[in-house]
C-alpha cells in the first residue's frame, strides 16, 4: 500500500509494482482479512485496505440530496441477508410529456459554488486524512446521463428521449447546468484527482444511437472537465458497461484515464492509449463469482500480461467485489495480484 505508489501511476511514472485498487463490500472478505466484521467494527475497512495493499480509493460526492421528485428503481437482493432489498419501485412521472417539459433547475436548484466548494473541500480533507496511505479520489456521480436515469427511472428516460430528442436536448441542459456549478466547485477544492462518473451505456454497448451521444453528452463532458483541467487536476471517466464505441470520444473530451469493467476491450485501450492514459480494473467478477482457481488465474496474468508496461495502469475486479463472491475466490484473487505485479 502506498500513496506514492499510486500518485506514480496517476502520472504516468511507473512504478515498480503495478498499484492497486477495488470497490468492494464484502464484509466476510474483509473479516477473513483482518479478522474483524466491518458491520460490527467499521474501521475493519482500513484495515482491509492496508492489509490488501490499496493505492487508490475510488470516491465521488454529489453533494446534499435533491429536494425534489427523483425515481426509485428499486433494488434486487444483492448483499447477505438481502439487507440492500428494495420492492419500492415508484417515478413521479406519468407521462413522456412530463419528462420532456421538465426543468431540473427549477426543481432541484443551482448549489452555490462557493459554498459547495467548501462542502466538498472539507468532505474530501477529512476522506484523504483517514485514509492518508492512498490516494483518495474526489468526483461526482450523476454527471449528465446518470442524472436522468435518477430522476426519470430508464422507462421514461428512453422514451421521452427517443419521442424528441431536441426537446430533451432542453432537459439535459438543465442537468448539466446543476453539474456545471458542482463542477465548479469541485475545482475550487485541493483534491488532485477525480472520478467523472456517468453510466452511459448498457453491457451491449450505446443505449442511444452513438450520435446522439456526441451531440448532446461529449460536448459537455469537454466543457466539464475543462474546468477541472484548467485547475490542474486528473480526471478519470467511470462508466459500468461496454464503451468501445467511445473510448476516442471520451479521450478526445479530455479524460486521463478510465475505469473499465470486463465488457469493455482493455487490450483496444492499451493499443491506444496504454502509455498516455491511466488504467483501471478489467479483472472480471463474474469470473471471480463462479470460476475456477484455474479461471481466475488465467484472468489475473491477462490483465496483468496487458497491463504490465503500461505506466498508470491499476489493477482491479471491474466493477466490484460483491458479497455474492465466494471468500476463498477473492483470497485467491487477492494473493495472485500480491504474486504476480511485481514488473
């Protein structure tokens, strides 16, 4: 574990082990690690970080919550004991033409930026004060995309999209209006590196014809991250799902770096990109959920293989290690990468 280690890889100094990091809420694993129930004993997740040799800790915050009417999904049983169920599946929007004459900024208002630097400013000081032996990332989550899959649900999301889309065109500026100002603020604050989050594509790929996207979403995105830019700080793009189709576009927006799951093609991006970009993830955790030790070797040395001279390339189950994981996998998992990153 090391924050030097990890602010090397960041800037594209290599360091002599590829670094580490992971999104995980495994509470057996990190018992079976540290020999504490983080649920009984929260500050068993340092311990897990150090123990398991994080570089990196993956972190965004959007803020206070929106006062007004958002969408609930749901959720499926996921964590032990389907703590995380949820059969309250619920949108305020009865209709597309709701959505489509809908003002986010009338509904949810403009943050001060000043005063939401100061909030994220201490949120991040006291985040990277706990956790000093990595780096900790400052970032936001619903950016443009993710903002409307909140509010509308996915349902009337794509339809009042797809019914018209320069009307919707409308909608999204509000979004990004509301991000604009958060990015702002994000930029007033010490924090050297964030997360850009947006999930805006499915694991088949674009859930919108890949035009639609580089009208209404990249353009934005460049002007966002050039106001962190400008303030010197490292952007990485964060995305669940396949992006193949956008990497270029989401490079040429201005990105450092991406977090890649499995679905999209890490050896395209280190064709590419592997000497001028950070890296992270692709380690698939379908294979850590249900392969062998044998499968999960073979996937670690992969990743491993791909991303051995790239200089910001970070190791990482893409998308998260989930309870579901069988414990002794993720030991396995964990132990290979301590074997096998030495460069």
């Amino acid at each position: 574990m090391s924050y030097q280690r990890g602010w090397q890889a960041l800037h594209l100094d290599m360091p002599d082990t590829i670094p580490h990091t992971e999104y995980c809420s495994h509470p057996r694993l990190v018992k079976a690690v540290t020999g504490t129930d983080p649920r009984d004993d929260p500050a068993a997740w340092g311990r897990f970080y150090e123990m398991t040799d994080y570089d990196l800790l993956w972190s965004t915050n959007d803020g206070p919550a929106w006062p007004g009417r958002t969408t609930s999904m749901g959720h499926a049983e996921f964590q032990e004991g389907g703590t995380d169920f949820d059969d309250n599946v619920y949108c305020p929007f009865q209709t597309p033409e709701e959505v489509l004459a809908f003002d986010p900024v009338a509904e949810y208002g403009v943050p001060d930026v000043d005063e939401r630097a100061a909030y994220f400013e201490a949120a991040w000081q006291k985040g990277q004060q706990a956790r000093p032996t990595l780096v900790y990332t400052a970032g936001y989550y619903k950016t443009i995309f993710s903002a409307c899959i909140q509010a509308f649900g996915w349902d009337m999301f794509l339809t009042a999209a797809a019914l018209d889309a320069e009307r919707f065109g409308r909608v999204l500026d509000g979004f990004f209006r509301i991000s604009l100002a958060n990015y702002r603020a994000w930029a007033k604050t010490s924090a050297p590196v964030f997360i850009a989050h947006d999930d805006i594509v499915w694991s088949s790929g674009p859930v919108f014809h890949p035009d639609w996207y580089r009208r209404y979403i990249f353009p934005r995105y460049r002007e966002l991250w050039a106001l962190l830019k400008d303030a010197g700080k490292i952007v990485l793009f964060c995305s669940d799902g396949n992006f193949d189709e956008f990497v270029d576009d989401i490079a040429d927006a201005g990105a450092d770096g991406f977090f890649i799951e499995p679905l999209t093609d890490m050896e395209r991006i280190v064709e590419k990109y592997g000497q001028t970009k950070v890296i992270v993830g692709n380690v698939d955790t379908r294979i850590l959920t249900f392969g062998t030790r044998d499968d999960i070797r073979r996937d670690v040395e992969r990743c491993i293989a791909l991303g051995r001279d790239c200089p910001g390339y970070f190791i990482a189950v893409g998308n998260h290690i989930p309870p579901n994981v069988p414990v002794d996998n993720a030991l396995y998992y964990l132990e290979l990468i301590d074997k096998l990153g030495r460069r």
